[in-house]
C-alpha cells in the first residue's frame, strides 16, 4: 500500500487526533451539563451533541488511546500493567470526590435514601476504570505475544459475547455482585464502559496505530479514507435508525451507548476514521497549525473529565439537596456548561504554572500511601452505606434521580 512507508515518519503530536479528542470532550462537558443538572434536557444543541455522542463519544476516545499506546515511549508489559493501575485509582478518586462525599454530606443534611444510594456509585464502572482494566487486559496480551490483529479479532469476540448475554438477560438480585460484574458486560447496576463492550475499541485503535507512524501521504490517505468510508456509515446509519434491527437496542439509547453491539462498533470505528480524515484535512489547511486552546484540551484530556465531572455531579446533588429540582429549560444548564469549560481550562492552567500537583506524579512513599488511602476510603463507603441503603439506584429505577 503506497500510503505506508516502511520505517516509522510520521512521529511526535498529530494533531487531527488532537482536534479529535478536543472536540469530544469538549461536547462531553456540555452532555454532562445537561444530562446531570437539567430538569428535562433539550434544545437543538443538546439534541446535537446526544446524537454525535452515538456516532463517536467515548468510542473515539477509546479508539483514540489505542493509537496513543504506539506512540508510547514504553510499550512493555510492565509499563502497561503500572499505567493500568494508575488509571484504576485516579478513576476510583473520581469516584469518591464526585459521588461519595457529596452524596454522604447531602445524606447527612436531607436524611434522603436517595443521596446515600447514590453514594454507591463509588463502584460504578466509568470511563476511567475502563481505561484501567484496558491497559491491563492489554498487558497480558502483550505478555502472551499476540499480533494487533488477534487482539481485534479477541476484543470483537468480547463485544459479541456482551451483546449475547445482554439478549439473554442475565441478572443478579445482589447489588455489590452485580456491580462486580458491572465492570465486564452491562448490568442493571453503574455499568456505563464495561470492559467487555469497549475493549473493541482499544484494539481497534492500536492496530490503526501500528500503521500510523508510517503514514507517507496524509492528504491522499484521507480523501481514500472518505471516499470509502462515507457511503458506508451514511447507509449504515439510515438504516440502523429508521429500520428495527432484530435483538439490537433502539439507536441512541442508553443501552445501545453502554453496548456498542457488533455492527454499531464497526460503524464507530468508522466515524473515528472520517473524523480522523477529515481534521487532518482541516488541519492542512489551517497549515499546520494547532489552536493552544485545542492542544491544551487533548494533552489534559484525563483532567478535563475529572475536573468537569465533578462540577456537573457536584451541582446536581447540590440543587437536588436544596431544592429539590435541576435547572429549569435549556439557557442555564448551557451557560453553566460554557462555565465548566472555562473553569477547567483555568483550574489546569494554574496547576501547570504554579501548583504542579499530580496524584500519578507523586514519589514514593507518598505515592503509595494515597493510592492505599483511596482504596481504603473506597471500603470504608461501602461499609457505611450497604448496609444503610433502603433501595438501591440502579438502571431500571434511574438510579433514583428526579
């Protein structure tokens, strides 16, 4: 194929992959902004961005990390199964600023079986914890020595398999088991990226990533890119969304985002590619040239989902506290989605320039001991709230929310 050379060329930021990134978390903040503080979600925007999150969404990310791991400067078992733990407890912090200790203070205040639920949700299985079980699935992987295309063809039989134990029905009457299992296929628990459905993605994109550093020819890769792949998603997604598809979940429904089923994850990966493609072209005209604000996005990614996830989670559980409701219409769950983005971009740029703080930089000893402290504050939660619960929040009651 004349668009590959044989050594690696193409090295160092590409900044398509960039835009890419920037621009899905940046729709990401405003999804959460209106999903968690809006008393009923709308609007044209909101409609736009819970579509284009079907058609890209956490997918691209994921896609967008299994390229990021060839351009690793350390590709080995050991790095990936340390990279993975990391992952595991920054998600599990997560966990504990944005849904356990706002929701135990506004149990305390309210006395509301609600919050204490909601507390919970310190097991959910979010982006990160993904993210952490991915690199260490990708580690053993590594280990056994297998080629990037057994690892799609294993991470596809994974996206199958969670697809069939979805038609099936699987379910347990215990919530801390569930919630297990939660982190592998999707249950009625806080399963949002099981392992199972997502992983396609990562492999996906590690093996686009073994072709990337020896791209010659960008410009003309990504018109073949286009031309291919266009007519392919446009029908494939006319169909999916106007024709029932046999056992699949209705499109752009919860169910349908948590399993990415067979087909749709080809269509996904597809999406990513012309995305992919069509940034690059943008960014040939644009001569090079990457915004600073774009290029600050995608190298904070992690930090931007942290930081906004907790603003947003954190004012639902404050309004809901209080009064007892979310934000009224569309303008102000908007401007408060504007307001996040600002606030992260000035919480991290501050970090940067003066207080350089990392929980994955810290240096031993006091690395450990947090790491030790997070998983610790992690059962203390779950001890404390379990056995206090009255009804558990759970997918099929809406997690108990208004």
């Amino acid at each position: 194929m004349y668009f590959f050379g044989k050594k690696a060329i193409n090295k160092g930021r590409q900044p398509e992959i960039d835009w890419l990134k920037a621009i899905c978390i940046l729709m990401m903040i405003l999804l959460h902004a209106y999903d968690d503080c809006s008393s009923e979600p709308g609007g044209i925007l909101y409609v736009f961005i819970d579509y284009a999150s079907s058609f890209l969404g956490a997918a691209a990310f994921m896609i967008c990390m299994g390229i990021g791991m060839r351009y690793s400067r350390r590709q080995d078992t050991k790095n990936y199964l340390l990279r993975g733990w990391e992952l595991l407890t920054v998600g599990q912090l997560l966990n504990l600023v944005r849904n356990a200790l706002p929701s135990l203070i506004a149990w305390w205040a309210t006395g509301d079986n609600m919050f204490l639920a909601q507390s919970l949700l310190v097991l959910q299985s979010d982006i990160l914890t993904f993210a952490g079980l991915a690199f260490l699935l990708m580690a053993l992987m590594k280990h056994l020595k297998l080629s990037d295309l057994r690892i799609l063809i294993i991470g596809f039989a994974m996206n199958v398999l969670a697809f069939l134990l979805y038609c099936i029905g699987i379910a347990t009457d215990n919530y801390l088991l569930g919630q297990f299992f939660g982190l592998f296929i999707m249950t009625d628990q806080a399963s949002f990226f099981p392992l199972c459905s997502y992983f396609v993605f990562v492999a996906f994109g590690y093996l686009v990533g073994g072709f990337y550093p020896r791209i010659t020819d960008k410009r003309a890769l990504s018109t073949r890119v286009l031309l291919i792949c266009v007519p392919i998603v446009v029908i494939y997604y006319a169909l999916r969304m106007s024709v029932p598809f046999p056992f699949f979940p209705e499109f752009n429904s919860t169910d349908a985002y948590v399993l990415n089923p067979a087909t749709d994850a080809v269509a996904t990966s597809l999406m990513t590619l012309i995305a992919l493609a069509a940034f690059s072209k943008l960014c040939n005209r644009m001569g090079g040239k990457l915004p600073s604000f774009v290029g600050h996005v995608s190298s904070h990614v992690n930090q931007y989902y942290c930081v906004s996830n907790v603003l947003t989670f954190g004012m639902m559980t404050i309004l809901l506290a209080t009064t007892g409701v979310r934000m009224p219409g569309v303008f102000w769950p908007t401007a408060y989605g504007v307001f996040i983005t600002a606030a992260c971009y000035w919480i991290l740029k501050m970090n940067d320039e003066h207080l350089h703080f990392s929980v994955v930089g810290l240096k031993p000893p006091k690395r450990t001991i947090v790491f030790a402290a997070i998983w610790i504050a992690t059962i203390l939660v779950v001890a404390y709230a379990y056995p206090r619960v009255v009804e558990f929040a759970v997918r099929s009651n809406g997690f108990l929310l208004p």
